[in-house]
C-alpha cells in the first residue's frame, strides 16, 4: 500500500517550470474543471480537465421547490458545493425570500456561487479562502458558537442542499449532520441535483491508459470521482498511477485503492499549484 505525503508549498524551493511540470488530470465535474485547468495554468501548471463526476438536474424539481418553504424559517441552508446553490437557486419559487437566513459554504467556490446568485456577503458563513481545507470540519468550527446561540432559544433547523446519486442516494458525509444533531439542532436534507459516472469516450480512454506512460497526476478533490475512474478503467494499473488529492480523507482512499503514489496538497488553488510544481 502506498503512504500518502503531504507537500510543503514554499515558494523558494521550488524551481521547476512549466515545462518540466507533470501534466495534471482535473476530475472535477466539467462546469468546474475548466476554471480549475485555467487557474493552474495561470500558476504555471501544466493542466487538462478530465471530468469524472457528471452533474445534471432532477427530473422533477417539485419536491425542491416544496423545500423552499421552509427556508425563511431556517437559521441556515448549508450548501455542499456550487451545484447545490445552483440547482437550489433555480428552484426558487416566487415570492420566498431567502435573505434573512444564513447560508453555509465550506469553500470558495460555493461561496462565489452564493455570491452569484445574490446571496448577501454579511449573510455567509465559510472558511477564508486561504484556509488548511475546506471541509465541513472547517466550516464548523466557524459557525458552532451560533448553532449553541440559537439552540439556546429554542428549535431551529439547518437545512443540507446536497446531490444525489442515479439512485437517488445522497451523495457526501453526514459528520456536519451529527454534529448539528448532537448540538440540539433540527436537520433537513435536500437533493438539488444528480451526480452520476460520466462515459468515458474513446479517446478519454485512451488518455487515461496514457497517464500511466506519461506521468500525468491525477487530482482528485473528490473520492467519488476516483471510484467512477475505477469503473470507467477496470484494467487501468493503479499501482502504476500517480494522484494528488486535496483532503486527507481522499487520500487515505486513494491508498486503499491501490494507487501507487499519491501526494497531498493544499486545498487552495494558488498553494496547490506551487506543491504540485515541485513534484518530479
């Protein structure tokens, strides 16, 4: 089994450039990946998107726009990621207003999405856009004071605006649930979107095959992304494969997977692509 390492990411250490950076395999899902493969290219990485994860709406959104009702009454709607704000936005029925109750957000890019989407800045609560990681650990320790605040005063409820699966099974951890629970609150749960294992087409298949030749880094900022890689490419090599991954949590996994090498590296974009230029 493979030890994942973390990589330190001090910028006068590293002296590699572009050139003889190993290209990088971003497996965000496509909406995503693109601005991810132009923000490293930005920092001097070689950079492609490779989407794993396949986002689409609900077929029937009535059952969200039934959700929206109880929103005002929420003392916070978290949202998993951007998708979640999106596809929940658009739901949104006429005459509801959301504005005076706070939205969650564990990184930067759910947070730019609120933003988009007209969400009052003063009204967010997420980790800094330089934080260590950008989990749900991290958004709790920002917002626990004021869950107990307001548990104090009496029920309140969080409402968790995930995806699903093509089974209609929520997708992503249930901690930040335990922990509301565990403090008093009232939880509810909303599926706002499908994700689902992209196909891959033939020349995606080929490109896979090819990383194992070349070098290319897999990046992972999602475990379910390297599961739907694994049943694209079942006779893909892994032990000969490199990946990064932005969490320990999907490290450890990619170990457990039989992934050959796998590194660590920050959550942040900017500090991401400076450990990822100093890998060989």
């Amino acid at each position: 089994a493979c030890a994942w390492r973390k990589r330190c990411s001090r910028a006068g250490r590293i002296k590699a450039h572009m050139s003889a950076t190993p290209t990088v395999l971003v497996t965000r899902p496509e909406r995503e990946a693109g601005p991810w493969v132009q923000a490293l290219q930005a920092e001097g990485v070689n950079a492609e998107a490779f989407p794993l994860i396949e986002i689409s709406a609900l077929s029937d959104a009535s059952a969200l726009q039934a959700v929206w009702q109880q929103v005002p009454a929420c003392l916070a709607v978290m949202f998993v990621s951007a998708n979640a704000v999106r596809f929940f936005m658009a739901a949104q029925p006429a005459g509801v207003d959301a504005r005076a109750c706070r939205a969650w957000a564990t990184g930067p890019g759910t947070q730019a999405a609120l933003l988009a989407a007209g969400w009052p800045a003063g009204q967010i609560d997420a980790p800094a856009a330089d934080a260590a990681q950008f989990d749900s650990e991290a958004l709790w320790s920002l917002v626990a004071d004021r869950v107990r605040i307001a548990q104090a005063k009496g029920p309140a409820t969080v409402l968790i605006v995930r995806g699903a699966d093509a089974q209609g099974q929520m997708a992503g951890r249930d901690w930040l649930a335990q922990q509301l629970e565990e403090a008093g609150m009232q939880v509810a749960q909303a599926v706002a979107y499908v994700r689902r294992a992209p196909v891959l087409t033939p020349a995606q298949q080929a490109r896979a095959k090819q990383s194992l030749r070349d070098g290319s880094l897999w990046l992972f900022s999602s475990s379910e992304a390297a599961q739907h890689l694994r049943q694209a490419c079942p006779q893909l090599d892994l032990s000969r494969a490199r990946a990064v991954a932005t969490h320990p949590r999907i490290a450890e996994r990619l170990c457990q997977a039989g992934w050959g090498r796998v590194e660590l590296v920050p959550a942040a974009l900017s500090a991401q692509a400076v450990s990822i230029k100093s890998l060989s």
